[in-house]
C-alpha cells in the first residue's frame, strides 16, 4: 500500500470520527489542532490497525502528529514488515 493510499485511509478515519466532511481534513495539520482527542485517538487507532494490519500505539500519533507525518511512518512500518 502506497503512502498516498494511507494517507486517504487516515482521512477518511479521521472524518468520520470527526463528523467532518474529507475535504475539511488537512494533511499537514497536527491532530490535536483538528480536535482529536485521546479517545479519538484510540478509535482511528483501533481502525487503522485493522485495515492495514499493523500494531500501533497511541504515542505513534504523538511522535506523527500529522496525517502526512503518520502516514509515512505507516508506509515505511508496512514496508519494512513485507521486506522482512
């Protein structure tokens, strides 16, 4: 899965949790400036963790706090894991 196809997967994720439409999710704006909030967290962590088979931890969002900066984070965790 490319970093772009991650990245819309967060957004939709984030939409939804945020009840906002996509288009008014920024890429490249920090998750606690889009009102994500530590439980919110938890559930866009819950669903990312199933649509892309990885393991996270809350603190993944802490250390990429954007959804470009987290996105890459998760490209280069899946290719890693498919390189292995």
């Amino acid at each position: 899965m490319t970093q772009e196809q991650i990245s819309e997967l967060c957004v939709a994720s984030l939409a939804k949790v945020l009840r906002l439409p996509k288009d008014r999710v920024e890429t490249d704006t920090k998750f606690n400036r889009l009102g994500l909030d530590s439980a919110m967290v938890v559930y866009v962590m819950m669903e990312l963790e199933e649509k892309l088979d990885v393991e996270l931890s809350p603190d993944d969002f802490y250390d990429h706090p954007t959804i470009i900066q987290l996105s890459r984070f998760l490209a280069e965790k899946l290719a890693t894991r498919s390189a292995a």
